[in-house]
C-alpha cells in the first residue's frame, strides 16, 4: 500500500493473500503505510503558515510521502526543494579491525584525543559495544539499541501461554523455568528444572516429586505450614500447572486465555512491576491480548500465535537510559546529517543485508502506480553521500571483519569512496613501536602496559587435589580418559547449565528404556515373552508424556510409532535371553558400594541377575547402534562392566556382564574375560593421573584410537570430545 496499491487489484497470488489478509477482521497492527493514509485524513482540515525545506529531492520520496508533501503545500506550507550547496572534499580513513571490539576502542581514542565540538558520529543500530569503549575512556555513550522481540521479559507472555497447550513441550517451559524474571516462584522453578532432567517430560514420578520436595522446604517435622503466605504463593502456581495447564488441543476457550491472562498479571505483580521495568510492558501486553478474545468463543492455537506476534511486533529496544551528554553530535543514519562538521566517524561501516526493497513481478507492479524501485535506490544511495558532503576535513570509516561472532562483510558505498586496498589501514597500525597512536590528525602517548607474567610452574603438594565427593564409574573413567575434563567437572564442579541437561534423543530414550524393563519386572524374578511384550507396550504409552514428552507432537507421530515398535521387539529379545541362560532378575537399579582409595564408590546396576546355583550377573543397557561396545569388551577395556563385577565380587570379580544395545536388539559379552587384570589396570591409571596432577601436569583427552599407541597410561582410553561440556574452554587453553 505504500506504493499506491489499493489493496484488492491484482491477481498474482502473492497479492491474493495480501488482500485476504487486509479484509480478516482479526486482531492486524496497523503498518505505516495505514497510519500515513490516516495523516493524509486529517492533513485536509488544517491550514498552515510554516516552511518546510526537504533534505531530499521530492522524485526520490516514496509514494505516500509525495502525497503527505502535497497536502500540505496545498494546506498552505510553503515547500522548498534541498538547497544547493558547495560539496566536501574530505580526507577518507578506512579503519580495518578484526572485531567490534578492538575498532571501539580506537574510536575512543579519537574521541578523547581531541576536541569534538565540529564532530558527528554516524551510529545505525546497537552501539552497546562502542558505549563500553567509551564508557572506559570517560566519555557519553550513545545508548542506541536495536528492537528486538527476544528479549527476555517480552518472552514471558508467549511461554506462559505455551502452558495452555498439550501436548507438553518440555524445552519451551524449562525455557521459562529459566527466565531471569518467571512468573514460576524460585523453589518450585529449582525443583521442576531438576526433575526435567530427569524425566524430559509432565505428570511422572520426578514431576510429582518436585513439588513433594517444595513442601518439604516449607514443612516442619513432616508437617507443611499451609499459613505461610509464601508457601501459598507457590502452592497457587501449582494448582495452577496441574488443573489448568497443558490440556487445550488446537483450540480453547477465550475464557481460558483470560484465566491464563489474570493469573499472570497476578504473578507479576508479586515480581515488583516498578523495580522490574520491562514487566510493565509485559502486563500491557497481557491486557491487550485480554481485550482482543473478549467476547470470541473458541481461539485456535494458530490464532493465538498471531494475535502474540501482532501485539510484541517487532519488540522493543529494552531498558534505554537514554543518550548521555557529549561533545559531539550523534544520528542514526546518514542522511540525517543537515549541517557541516570538520569530521564524521561512521561506526560499523558494514553491510546490514537489509532492504526496503520488495522484488515485485510485471503484472503486480502494473497495480502500483507509486512503485519506483530506481528513486527507492537513489534515496539510499544519496543519504550516504550526505554524510561525505558535510564532513569538511574527514571521514572515518570503521570497518570489523567480524560481527557477533559472524564475518562481516563492508559497506556498499565502500566501492564508491575508491579507497585502494594498499591505504586501508589495520587497526593495529594505528599505534608505533614507540607507543605513539595517531589517527586522522590526532596523536595520544599510550602508556605501557606491564606484561603478564606466569608463575613458575611447581609442584603441587601430593592429595592437594583429589577427589572431594563419592566417586563413580563415569568419574574414574574421565579421570583416566582425561584429566582436564575431571578437573574442571569433578573437582571444580563446573557445570553445564540446565537447559543443556535435559534428556533428549539416544539418552532420553535410554532413560525411558531403562524405565519400561524396570516397571515390567517390578516385583517379579521371571517373565514369559509374551507377558514381557504385552506389558512393554502398555508401559511405553504410559510413561510417554512424563519422559519422552518430546515424541508427543503429531509431527512426529511416525518416529514415535518407529521407536514403539524398536523398543518392544528389543524387549522380546531381552527377556528371551535371560529364560534361556535361566537367570533371575534380583534387581532393577540395584545401589551397588565399595570402597576404593579411601572414599565411597558407587553405581547401580541396570538389571542385577542371578542363576539357580547363585552365581551372578550384571546386564548394563543402551540406547546405541554403535559398535563400540562389543570394541571395549574385546580390547579388555569394557571399564563399566569390570567395576561392576568389582562392586559385586571384590576379591575375585567373578561377576558375568554384559552390554544389552536396544536398537540393535543385540546382548554383547564375551566368555572368559579378565575383569581383574582390567580392574588392576584401571587402578593403576588412576595413580598414575594423580601423580602427573600433583607434577604440575593437567593433560587433556586422545579422541582418536589410533593416537593411543604411545600412550603410557596402564588403561589407554579414548576421550569422548564430541560430547563433551569443554570443548570451548580446552580450544583456548591449546592455544
């Protein structure tokens, strides 16, 4: 509409949806071509006595422009053309830095070098790296932020609503767990989060007992006080989540999507709305959304997710302070720039890959006689050369090859300003060998810095460092795999934080494996095949929602079937195996101690069996196709299996073991093996890592299995990278 369509012509499809979507009475925003044509309304009942002196000639203007300029010098404005005036010649610098941030830093300097009264500064969106650069050096910070729909309290609203909705989508609501400001109360947000990563799913036993956990907090002598004005808080929440949340399927009451609305109004008010700034426009939005369902009957989720999008919008620019007080003038585009300045510093002198620009076939521009994609052109381009008309003495291109992380690639009018490569300067060479820094006619003296020097490397006194807590296979197998990783995830305890804990694809459908089999044999020793099926399909429907909410959607109803039926069959083969070596499960989960180099060691056995004469025998379970477990058996290195035959059989380790591989339907073991000669290997890779610790020495982990072959450790194990929390922070410390 902004280039003269009427918004019905036309009979391109594109322009079809955009006509149906004019005419739906829904809940539209207005865009700014419909506020324009209401300007152009209320333009005709006014008359004025003012000038007004446009920056660009009125050909380039866009189509609803020309009409507002119309109607006013037909209001009476007398309207005058841009005034011709004699162009700058100024000196060009193009700055080339690796990243935003080293270039902030020289653009401080320019500015703390001089005086920057006759000074500009071109800053089109974020300028919150720039704002820190100056900021340091004592000078105003621009405080400019782009819109964004993703911050985080505008993400509030929609995840709230998400709880309406089934079935349960475990990451959307651990992502609203984890807002800083959730309408969810702290404790029962802890403890839900907590049980996601147990069981990715609603409604299963860590579910149930995250709240039983929450009023044990409240309780006393296993009593919960059901006064405490806070313990009701949290009490409401969950009323809330287990009697109105994660039911509605594809449409739902509007009263329900008001319910939801004055609940969280509610919440929010309990977070302090006038500490919290952001959550007012939060509440706006909630109230907004409560007007536009009032009176509708039924609200299809497709539906609400549009009435959302039309209320955030594009966002908003955050918590702005404002612009602080400086010396030199500021504007957010080029052409904005009406008067001369001795110098104009364009920061992030890069290509945005934005246009406003709408590739528009034959037949659709036939409907739009305002639609000129050449004056469109010639607008952009004349804003740029507005900034190089009024920059007197120079201008000052900043130009970083990366952005967020991205490379970046140069402005477009950078092919205009015919700056050959051999003059554009490195950042790094602003400053001499002397420590001189000089730059478009200013100079600064930088002061030396004082070099980093590390400590000498010494020996670290012997148990300084060793384990702190009970100790586990998954421990002792880091440890020996690679000690960097033990350090930072055993001994530090850094962690991973929670969104990346949550169980999905092979470790979530290992965990609701284990869960089926556990279950089925749940107070039984014995089960025929036909009993071992019949019950495994009942339990994988059942535990489902709670641990593998994620297989939920209809979309993936065809994985979901395939998975159904992996796991069933792989049950079968399961239970045939264990009737035919007429073994007896003792245990599901069975807690399993030691003790190993002074301090509690455990682990818990996937399926504890025995046979009629008592001998045992231990089954660990996985959800894998990879042959690498029947490699670690035959290699001798199978370290899990020996440390359950040690925890079962200390003195002699003659405890059978083996691997059950779910997809691959496959029991995997192997008759005669040492568990000793393993078990003593691994004992002694253990004292060899802590004695290399204690030198002084943190080594990192061998991925590759061919690296191995000069390995001195008296258990070589390959190191698991690819999955591994750290990868980032050992890059940094290789380099």
């Amino acid at each position: 509409m902004g280039n003269g369509w009427d918004g019905k012509s036309g009979g391109s499809e594109r322009l079809k949806a955009l006509s149906a979507l004019e005419a739906d009475p829904g809940p539209l925003s207005p865009g700014i071509p419909d506020r324009m044509k209401r300007v152009l309304t209320e333009l005709q009942d006014y008359h004025f006595d003012d000038v007004l002196l446009l920056q660009e000639p009125p050909d380039h203007l866009p189509c609803l422009w020309k009409q507002v300029i119309e109607q006013l010098r037909r209001s009476g404005m007398r309207v005058h053309d841009p005034e011709k005036t004699e162009r700058c010649t100024p000196e060009k610098f193009l700055i080339e830095g690796s990243n935003e941030f080293v270039l902030g830093t020289e653009c401080a300097r320019f500015l703390s070098a001089g005086d920057n009264r006759r000074t500009a500064i071109i800053c089109e969106g974020n300028s919150s790296v720039l704002d820190g650069a100056l900021q340091r050096s004592g000078i105003g910070r621009l405080n400019f932020a782009e819109k964004s729909r993703w911050r985080e309290s505008l993400q509030i609203l929609p995840l709230w609503l998400d709880t309406l909705w089934k079935p349960f989508n475990p990451q959307r609501f651990l992502e609203l767990l984890l807002l800083p400001l959730t309408p969810i109360p702290d404790i029962l947000a802890e403890k839900l989060t907590k049980a996601l990563q147990k069981e990715p799913g609603h409604g299963g036993e860590a579910w149930n007992e995250a709240w039983e956990s929450v009023k044990r907090v409240f309780g006393k002598d296993g009593k919960t006080d059901s006064r405490n004005p806070e313990f009701k808080k949290v009490a409401d929440v969950w009323t809330m989540l287990e009697n109105n949340c994660f039911r509605a399927e594809k449409e739902t009451p509007a009263e329900s999507i008001a319910a939801h609305c004055d609940f969280l109004i509610k919440r929010l008010a309990d977070l302090n709305i006038e500490q919290h700034r952001g959550l007012a426009l939060v509440v706006e939005h909630t109230r907004t959304l409560k007007k536009i369902v009032a009176g509708r009957d039924r609200i299809r989720q497709m539906e609400l997710a549009r009435m959302l999008d039309s209320i955030i919008s594009t966002g908003t620019t955050g918590n702005q302070e404002g612009q602080d007080r400086t010396d030199f003038a500021v504007f957010t585009n080029p052409g904005m720039i009406e008067r001369d300045f001795d110098t104009v510093l364009w920061w992030n002198f890069v290509d945005t890959g934005a246009t406003n620009n709408t590739n528009w076939t034959a037949d659709e521009i036939s409907v739009m006689p305002g639609y000129d994609r050449v004056a469109a052109r010639k607008l952009e381009n004349l804003s740029w050369h507005n900034a190089l008309n009024h920059a007197r003495k120079n201008i000052i291109f900043f130009v970083p090859l990366m952005m967020n992380g991205e490379e970046a690639f140069p402005h477009p009018f950078k092919d205009e300003l015919g700056i050959p490569d051999e003059e554009i300067i490195k950042q790094e060479k602003l400053t001499d060998s002397e420590g001189k820094w000089n730059l478009a006619g200013r100079s600064l003296a930088l002061e030396k810095q004082p070099l980093f020097e590390p400590a000498v490397r010494t020996g670290i006194e012997a148990n300084a460092i060793r384990p702190t807590y009970r100790l586990s296979y998954s421990q002792m197998k880091t440890l020996i795999s690679c000690p960097f990783q033990w350090f930072l995830q055993n001994y530090l305890d850094l962690k991973a934080p929670p969104a990346m804990n949550v169980p999905t694809g092979p470790q979530m459908l290992g965990t609701l494996a284990h869960k089926v089999i556990e279950e089925i044999y749940e107070g039984k020793e014995t089960l025929t095949v036909e009993e071992a099926v019949r019950d495994a399909e009942t339990k994988f429907d059942q535990l489902l929602p709670s641990m593998a909410a994620e297989l939920m959607p209809d979309a993936r109803s065809v994985e979901r079937k395939r998975i159904r039926t992996t796991l069933v069959d792989a049950v079968k083969v399961l239970v045939e195996e264990i009737n035919r070596r007429n073994l007896f499960v003792r245990g599901n989960e069975k807690k399993l101690q030691g003790t190993f180099d002074g301090l509690d060691f455990i682990g818990y056995s996937d399926i504890y069996l025995e046979d009629a004469d008592g001998n045992k025998f231990v089954i660990d379970m996985k959800w894998s196709t990879s042959s690498h477990y029947k490699k670690l058996i035959d290699d001798n290195k199978a370290l899990q299996l020996a440390t359950y035959s040690w925890l079962l059989d200390s003195d002699d380790l003659d405890v059978r073991c083996a691997y059950f591989l779910f997809p691959r339907k496959q029991l995997v073991s192997a008759a005669g093996t040492d568990w000793t000669e393993l078990w003593n290997n691994a004992r002694k890779a253990w004292e060899q890592r802590f004695s290399e610790i204690h030198s002084g020495e943190l080594a990192r982990g061998i991925e590759e299995e061919s690296d191995l072959r000069n390995s001195t450790s008296a258990l070589p194990l390959t190191a698991e990278c690819a999955f591994c929390d750290y990868a980032a922070i050992c890059a940094i410390t290789e380099d």
